[in-house]
C-alpha cells in the first residue's frame, strides 16, 4: 500500500532517485579505482607490507555492496516502505565510516611507506641472483621508475648483495649501440635516483588517491544519509496520521 506524501517529502524521494543514480557511479569509482590501485601494489608486493592491500580491497568490497544498498533506496522511495528506507539509511551510514576508514587507513599508510620500503628493499637485494622473480620486481622498478638501488646506484656495489655489478635495468637502453651489454658508474644513462625515494613518492601518490576518495565519497554521502532518513521520517508520519 502506497500513501500520498506532501509536496516536500515527494521532491525528497524524487532526489533519493537521482541521488542513487549518483550512487550506484560512485560505486562503479571505488571498484575501479580499487582494482586498479590493488593491481598496482601487486606488482611492488615484495617491497610492501600486506596492510596495503587491505584499503584497495575494503574499496573493492564497498563497490560492490552499493549496488545492492541502491536497491534498497530505490525500491524504498517507489513502494514508499519506511522499513526499505531505513534499511537503505542505515547500509548507508555503514558505508559512511567504511570510507572514512578506508579513508584514514590511506593517509596512515602514506606515512608508514617509507620504513616498509627501505626494509623490504634492503631485505631483497642480496636475493637478486638467487631469485628470478626478485630479479624481475628490481628490474620492473628500476626501469619503470627511473631509479637504482635502495638509496643509488652503489646499494648494488656492495659485498654484501652478492651482485658482480650494477643491474643492466639501472641503465636505459641505448638505441643503435651494438654489443652494449653492461651498466657502470660511467654510463651515460645510469639512472641516479635511488628507488626508496623514487617508490616511496609513487606509493604515496596512490594512498593519497585511496584517502581523498574515500573521504571524499563519504561526505557526499551524508546528503544521502539525510535525504533518506528525512523522507522515512515522513512516511512514518503518514503511517500516524491514517
């Protein structure tokens, strides 16, 4: 059963409905941006801890519900169900704190990066030789962020990281140079950056990202949190006044 809601109440369950239309796309924003963030990480896991995987997947997971807690708004706004309704408030408000969480946990982590990478990169230096796939992170790295060694190039120099020389991935490739096949302190194109610094301001950029869209999602969100507690809060009075 249906009930006849005032002028006012009716203009907040038309905006319900364009408000979950925005819903259900910033849920469509947190699922890619946490797939895509999650992806990232993954290919540096080595030289990360296992908390940073937690905020991309908490925003993968908050994607997805969404669309199940959009169906309740709009499902509530058209039968008028104050039960639906409030139902859709509370999902909403839970979403609210699991951003802002996602949120905070983004800004912690930007200010954890820089100890976690000195030490997992120190810890995986030495294991360069012995581990193809170690190998293959340091090179990733080095070529993708323009960078050598833990704090520069002479990391690799070191007795201690068992390597005869500075990896060919500190080096660019020199197009047309034939029979070019090693990276010295004197070559041309050595990269002089040390990765610590080089990930750290990458891995930063994207917890930085993880922090401004959750909170920022989540502010928006109040307005949703109020539309809908206002709109159930006139249906319960319609349900007084039959």
């Amino acid at each position: 059963m249906t009930m006849e809601l005032g002028l006012a109440p009716k203009t907040i369950k038309y905006l319900i409905f364009a408000f979950n239309l925005f819903f259900v796309i910033t849920g469509i924003v947190l699922l890619s941006i946490g797939l895509v963030i999650h992806g990232v990480y993954y290919q540096y896991q080595h030289f990360l801890d296992n908390s940073f995987f937690s905020v991309p997947s908490l925003l993968v997971a908050v994607g997805s519900i969404i669309f199940i807690i959009a169906f309740f708004g709009c499902c509530g706004a058209v039968r008028e169900s104050y039960c639906m309704i409030i139902t859709f408030c509370t999902l909403l408000a839970a979403i609210f704190l699991l951003e802002v969480i996602g949120g905070t946990m983004g800004y912690v982590m930007r200010a954890q990066v820089a100890s976690i990478a000195e030490k997992k990169m120190l810890e995986t230096m030495p294991k360069y030789n012995d581990s193809k796939e170690i190998a293959q992170v340091w090179d990733h790295l080095q070529r993708d962020l323009k960078c050598c060694g833990t704090l520069n190039y002479t990391d690799w120099l070191e007795e201690k990281n068992n390597i005869s020389g500075i990896p060919m991935s500190c080096c660019d490739n020199t197009i047309g140079a034939v029979g070019t096949s090693n990276c010295t302190m004197k070559s041309p194109t050595l990269h002089q950056k040390g990765c610590m610094d080089a990930f750290v301001g990458f891995a930063k950029e994207h917890a930085a990202k993880i922090a401004g869209v959750g909170i920022g999602l989540a502010i928006i969100q109040l307005v949703g949190i109020f539309l809908s507690f206002y709109l159930a809060k006139s249906i319960k009075n319609s349900y007084e006044t039959m």
